[in-house]
C-alpha cells in the first residue's frame, strides 16, 4: 500500500454574515468561502499496528489527539471499520489560528487521503457529512472551489469562481480564537450583507461588484479586542488595494489586488511598515 498526498490548501471569506444564535449555541451563517493558493500538504503512509501518528514541520500545533487531522482520521476508520494504523505528516504553510480554516482543511485533506490509501468506495457528500461532525468549516474543504455556506457552514451550494486577482495575506503574531469571538457577537446588532447581491457579482465576473460587497460581521469583534488587526486593514486600504477584509474570526486580513503593477506597489509599502508581519502574496484558486 503506497502512500498518498493531498493538498489541503487555505480559504478566505469574500462575506461572513451572522444571521442569530440558534437554540444549540451556534450562529446561523451565511459566508462565502474561496479557496486560495497557500496551501498544506498531508501524506497518510500506511502502518504496521493500528496507531495514527502524526508528525509536522510545524511545532505549535498539537501532535496527539487534539489535531484535527488525527481526530478525522480515527473517525474515518471507526466509520468504515478500518483497524490498521496510519502515520500523518501535515507539511504545514498556513499560518495556525488565523482564520484560514488551516486545521479544518488539514481534516479533509486527511478524509481523502484515507479514502483514496484505503480504497473505500465513498462519496464526497459523505466525506464531507463525516467531517461536518467535526468542524463546521470541514464540509467546505472537502470540496474546496468556492461555495455559499449556510446553516452553521456546514451546507455548502457550490457557486462559480470569482475572476482571477492577487491576494495579499498579512497575519499578526498573535492567534485568535474562532469560539472567543463568536461567543463575544451580539448577534442583533450586526450589520447585515447584500449576500444575494455578491452571488451575482461572482456570477457575472463582476470584479468591482465583488470588491464593493466584501463584509464580515465578526471583524468590529476582533477590531475591538485586537487593534492591530485593524490597523493592519486601514494600511492595506492607505496602500491602494481593490478590497481590504478580515478572513474569518482573524487576525489575517487579506486584500485583493487585480493589477501587477499594484501588487509590487502594495507589497513595497508593506515591506517598508508591516515588515513584522507574516505576508504571503497568492492567487485565488476558487
Ligand atoms: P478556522 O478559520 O476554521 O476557524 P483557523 O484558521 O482560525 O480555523 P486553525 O489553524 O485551524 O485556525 O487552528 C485553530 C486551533 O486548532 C489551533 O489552536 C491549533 O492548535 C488547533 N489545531 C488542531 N489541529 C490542527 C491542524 N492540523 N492545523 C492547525 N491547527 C490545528
């Protein structure tokens, strides 16, 4: 049995709207999600006993049964009655606790992989049905591509690409905590989006469209309990980027950028003053 590797690549929110905070805790949602090319690779290599081991270049994620990756693992073989033990390594690029669904995307890699290692004749409705038990951002990573996520984010209609532009990454050294944030929401002061208006600007390549609609209602949260965030938004606005918002719950804020010539303006501008940041310029896969 030959080892397999899957891309597990990052996503941003192009909207994240609250609707209200349902009877279980979670808020209703309405986001729409894209994938981006910054990605994490997952190799499962089959093992001799029945243990999941993980291992990563990566050292400040959990390497026991709190990752995400092990825990979709140990579900994928509970569900499918599968007793022998696999070896994960997540060659980690996606900054941790940023709000780049990196762990959530490291799960559905991990889903995949077994799929594929150990031959199960399964769906990708199913996969994502199995991973929507773990973490409301999983569904969404099993298909990638770009989709409207509703319920808790875990029902995914999958919508057309939005055009092709940059996309400038830039996340503080802190962590921020996706539960915190949420927790911290008044569900009923929260500005709503025009979400039906930005599934027709995708529809129609309508890049401004696109650009005028971006929103997130978590991000005055994570303004207020993280200024940095914030500054880090006004510079990429002061620099001249197309669109400017926080991914997420945060603290990465991204910006879309069409033009090239832009880019290495923006990118000079940050090298001159957001330099202690992590900044990753990529393209949308969507
Ligand atoms: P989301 O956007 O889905 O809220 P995130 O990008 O904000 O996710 P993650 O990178 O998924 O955050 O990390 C959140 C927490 O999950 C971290 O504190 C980390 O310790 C834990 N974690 C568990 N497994 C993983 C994994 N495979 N990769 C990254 N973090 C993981």
């Amino acid at each position: 049995m030959a080892m397999v590797t899957i891309k597990a690549p990052a996503k941003i929110n192009l909207a994240l709207d609250t609707l209200y905070k349902r009877d279980d805790n979670y808020h209703e949602v309405e986001m729409i999600m894209t994938t981006v090319d910054l990605a994490d690779y997952i190799t499962v290599t089959p093992r001799n006993d029945d243990k999941i081991v993980i291992q990563s270049n990566e050292f400040t994620i959990p390497l026991n049964e709190k990752n995400l990756a092990y825990q979709a693992a140990e579900l994928f073989r509970k569900h499918f009655n599968i007793k022998q033990g696999v070896e994960i390594y997540i060659k980690k690029k996606i900054p941790v606790a940023a709000g780049l669904a990196g762990g959530s995307s490291n799960a559905a890699a991990t889903l995949k992989a077994l799929r594929e290692l150990f031959k199960v004749d399964c769906t990708m409705d199913e996969l994502a049905e199995l991973g929507a038990r773990l973490g409301s951002d999983i569904p969404f990573c099993v298909y990638g591509g770009t989709a409207l996520a509703t319920g808790r984010g875990e029902i995914i209609h999958p919508i057309p690409s939005p055009p092709k532009c940059w996309v400038i990454l830039i996340k503080p050294r802190i962590g921020v905590s996706t539960k915190e944030i949420y927790e911290a929401l008044n569900a009923n002061e929260v500005q709503h989006l025009d979400i039906k208006g930005m599934l027709d600007c995708i529809e129609l390549q309508d890049y401004q469209g696109i650009c005028n609609r971006l929103g997130n209602s978590l991000e005055s949260v994570t303004f207020e309990r993280y200024p940095v965030v914030e500054e880090i938004k006004n510079k990429l606005i002061q620099f001249g980027a197309d669109a400017v918002l926080m991914s997420g719950s945060g603290p990465t804020v991204f910006a879309l950028v069409r033009k090239e010539y832009k880019l290495r303006r923006i990118i000079n501008s940050i090298n001159g003053c957001l330099r202690e940041h992590e900044v990753y310029a990529v393209r949308l896969i969507g």
